[in-house]
C-alpha cells in the first residue's frame, strides 16, 4: 500500500470486506434452501408449506440487502480510517 493514494486506499479496504459479505449472504441463503428443501420429509405438515412452496417474500431480500449495506458501511469507516491516518512507526503508537 506503499505509495497508493487514499481513493485507492479506501477501494482496496471495500472490495475484500463486501466481497466476503456478499458470498457468505449469497452462500448462506443457499444453503438454507437445500437444507429447507432436503430435510422436507422431517419436517412437521405445516411447516412444509411454509419452508418450500411458497417463494423468496421481499421482506426476507430486504433483510439480505440490510445485511450487505450494513457490512459495506463499516468496512467503509475501517478504510476511511485507514486512509486517512498516516502510517505510524511502531515506537509512535499508544
């Protein structure tokens, strides 16, 4: 990061931390998908209809965006910071 302006600074410190949000939200909702979808004979008649016929409600998408907006505002304080504080020696810090 030696010798990077600050606006590439903050890209660099955004683009791992919303990636990760990004794949872990995606993989996770996935995941509960085919676990709803394969554990369908162990669950009671009622909660059948509830976990696997019905689709994907906004409710729950605007819950995975909350999510995914909520991770990219703190990774953009962490590299806001990052950017703007200069490198300090070892011996400096407190």
């Amino acid at each position: 990061m030696l010798g990077a302006r600050s606006h590439q600074v903050i890209v660099v410190g955004l683009l791992e931390p919303v990636l990760i949000i990004f794949l872990a939200t995606v993989v996770g909702f996935l995941l509960f998908q085919l676990a709803a979808s394969g554990a369908e004979s162990l669950l009671p008649e009622e909660w059948k209809l509830w976990m696997t016929e019905r689709p994907v409600s906004f409710g729950e998408v605007k819950f995975l965006l909350f999510i995914l907006l909520t991770g990219c505002l703190l990774a953009f304080v962490q590299a806001w910071k990052s950017a703007i504080e200069p490198v300090r020696q070892p011996s400096e810090r407190r």
